[in-house]
C-alpha cells in the first residue's frame, strides 16, 4: 500500500512540475512515445479486424457466384473500400447490382460486427 501511494505521490510531483524547463523536453519525448505506441496498437487492431474481415467475407462469398466472390475481395481489401461499401449498400440501402435479397442482408451483418474494430 505505501509503494502505491509513494507512485501515486511521484506521479502528481511529475504532474505538477513537467512544465519546468529542465523536465519539458523529458516530458514532451515521453509523450510522443505514448503516442507512438497507440498509433502503432490500433492500427495492428484494424489491420488484424480487416483481415478477419476478408476471411468472413470469403468464407461467405463460396456459396456465392464467381462474380460475387470477386466483389466481395474487392471490397475487404481496405478499410476504404469496407466503409464505403457499408455506408452505399448497408446504411443508405441503395440497389447493389450482385447483391440483393438475403446476401446482402449476410455481408451487411458480417460488416456491421467487423466495423467497430475498423
């Protein structure tokens, strides 16, 4: 419990004097390398769900025709291309020339539970 509160004490004394010009440039690289690594995480994250993504899709796409196929890796084969797919064809609901009915319905449910992690 002490060593807790000793961090805890440590970190507010940073805190408070971070501004100071002798821990400014300590403070400032400690910042970009925490910015670094977020930056760095969630694009490992969206890259992981896009491919999750593709394989869903793909796994989907063969009981689907051969055009089918090649528009659904099309379309899973960036994050543009998902949004953008998602919000013509899911969102807005306009007429998608290979997809209608129940297919649709399939790709736009598999998108919907991908999309969070994009």
């Amino acid at each position: 419990m002490k060593k807790l509160l000793w961090v805890i004490v440590a970190v507010l004394l940073l805190a408070t004097f971070s501004d100071h010009p002798v821990l400014l440039p300590y403070k400032q690289q400690l910042y970009a390398k925490f910015n670094d690594t977020t930056h760095n995480a969630a694009q490992a994250k969206a890259e992981k769900a896009l491919q999750t993504l593709a394989n869903k899709l793909q796994e989907f796409g063969q009981t689907l025709g051969k055009g089918q196929q090649a528009e659904l890796q099309k379309v899973s084969s960036n994050k543009a291309a998902v949004l953008e797919f998602q919000k013509t064809y899911c969102v807005e609901r306009q007429f998608h020339p290979l997809f209608y009915g129940e297919p649709i319905a399939q790709v736009c449910n598999i998108i919907q539970s991908a999309s969070g992690d994009l």
